[in-house]
C-alpha cells in the first residue's frame, strides 16, 4: 500500500501597517510572486490605522489575485497590539513577520523554511538590507552597515522585519509586549524571552529582504534618536537580567564610555566625519541604556508624528 505523502506546510505571513499604503501594496505584490512551491500561505494585515488607510492596497491585492488575505484594523496605536491581533488569527504550522515597507527576495520564505527544517529552529530570523538612496551622503553607507552572520548561527533575539516562527512557540502566552508599543523594541523583548525559555533561535543569510532608506532616516538627528531608543531597549531587554555585580560593571564601563567619547568627538568631527558620526551613534546608544537605569522616560519612536 501507498504512504500517503506529507501535506505541503502552512504559513501564515503577518504584516502590520500603519499609514503606508504604497509601500504595501507593493509588498503585497512580491509576496504573491513568491517562488514557494505547494506552500499554503494565508496573508494577514493588520491596519494600526483607525482611519483604515491600507484598505484600498489590500482590495488592489485581492483583485490581483493574491494569496488569501485576511484584513483587521487594531485602532490602538501600538505596534505591540497590531503584531499581536496578527498572531491571534494564526493557525497556520508557521507564521512570518515582514515589514510593510520591505520586499523580500524571490525565495525568502522558502529559505526560512529550509532553515527551519535543517537547523530543528524554533525561530528563524533573516537580514534586512538597507538600499540607501544615490543622494545619499557618503557618510551614512557605515550607518546602516550590518554585521553578516552564516546561516544556521545561533542568536538570543532579533527583529520581526524578517522572522518565521513555529506556532507552537504561541502555546506559552506572554507574546508582544504593549509596554513597547510605542517605543519599539517588542520583537527584540518577545524573542530574547523565548531564548531564555530554551527555544532554538538561529539565523538564515539566504532569507533576505530589503528596505528604502528615506530621507527622514538619512538626518543625523533620526538616526541619533533611533541609537537612544535603542540603547534603552537594550537596557530594558538585556541589562535588566544582570546580576547586581555585573550591573555595576556595566554602568561603570557605560559612563568610561560616554565620558570617552565625549571627549574624543571634537577631535573626530575635524578628522573624519563618517567616524565622527559613528562615534555619535555609539553614544546615543550608551546615554540611552544609562538613562533607563536612572528612570528617564521612554522616547517614543513609533508616536504617529514620528512614524517613517
């Protein structure tokens, strides 16, 4: 008697948007376009819009003939809520994460899902690559420089820009957190917590997407903002886990560092000003971590005025 073979895999792909129409329309595009065999993908968007503004993208793609598209609006403002509303309506054997304003490569999922196989990975996250624009200043190329990692590299946590998760990992709760929802820094909390709950999170440099670089993100002050949030990101994720003789190792080296820098930076900004701005990033992020721990308020990165 014949075996009868194995279903082709589920995947649900979540995206949330927020006042982006153009953008998601062409990523709604590329993923009916993705070269995924015999997959069953479902596509779920959820609007952080209260006014609705994606509904015209979303009825282009359906007209176009897309994947399944399921399509809610979250009219809180929160990224955290709008992810997890996403999640709320998965039932697919995986579930995906990109950005509305990303496009993945024409093998993306597949990659994330051959990665999943191969490595036993809980999670599964990919690179996303800055495409700056020809304007822009020679001195941002380093800003926007990431390290690369082999595939199959084990990481604490990552970002939901480009991630595939087993949805068994939603059996433990406790998902985005909505005290991030407006600073950022929900995927990077939600993913160390599964690390620490011994899940298995690698990485996939196969699965690429990318992202425009817009002229908001090339002024010095955006990317300075960004740092600090960062900064106090990784102080609410990482630092706060420290024992309480490491914490003080790690203040005092943060306050060498700041005070360091400090004094470097007029020496550099006549030297060199792609390292002068380097060292500025670096800073941001260092006084960001410090002011967390010294109860300064959270900067909301993802407050409408200043959502790009």
């Amino acid at each position: 008697m014949l075996a009868t073979p194995p279903s082709p895999p589920s995947v649900d792909i979540c995206i949330a948007t927020y006042r982006r129409p153009a953008m998601l329309a062409r990523l709604l595009a590329a993923l009916a376009l993705q070269q995924h065999g015999a997959l069953a993908l479902r596509l779920i968007v959820i609007d952080n819009d209260g006014d609705g503004s994606a509904w015209p993208a979303v009825e282009q793609a359906r007209a176009a003939g897309c994947p399944p598209l399921v399509y809610q609006i979250e009219p809180v403002q929160n990224i955290a809520l709008a992810r997890n509303r996403a999640l709320s309506l998965c039932h697919a054997e995986f579930i995906a994460f990109i950005d509305d304003d990303e496009l993945p490569s024409a093998a993306w999922l597949q990659a994330l899902l051959d990665c999943a196989g191969r490595y036993q990975a809980d999670v599964v996250f990919g690179p996303v690559d800055s495409v700056l624009p020809a304007h822009a200043p020679a001195w941002s190329q380093a800003c926007f420089r990431k390290a690369p990692l082999h595939t199959g590299a084990p990481v604490r946590s990552g970002g939901a820009g480009n991630v595939l998760l087993r949805r068994a990992v939603l059996a433990a709760g406790d998902w985005f957190d909505p005290s991030f929802g407006l600073t950022g820094g929900e995927d990077t909390d939600w993913f160390h917590r599964l690390y620490l709950q011994g899940r298995r999170l690698v990485w996939c440099a196969e699965a690429e997407v990318s992202e425009p670089v817009t002229d908001v993100r090339l002024q010095p002050r955006w990317l300075r903002q960004r740092a600090f949030r960062s900064g106090q990101t990784y102080y609410r994720v990482f630092v706060r886990r420290y024992r309480a003789g490491a914490s003080v190792l790690w203040f005092s080296a943060k306050v060498l560092q700041l005070l360091g820098g400090l004094a470097l930076a007029p020496l550099l900004r006549l030297a060199s000003y792609p390292a002068f701005m380097a060292l500025t990033l670096r800073l941001a992020g260092a006084a960001g971590q410090l002011s967390r721990c010294l109860g300064g308020a959270d900067f909301e990165e993802y407050h409408a005025r200043r959502y790009r």
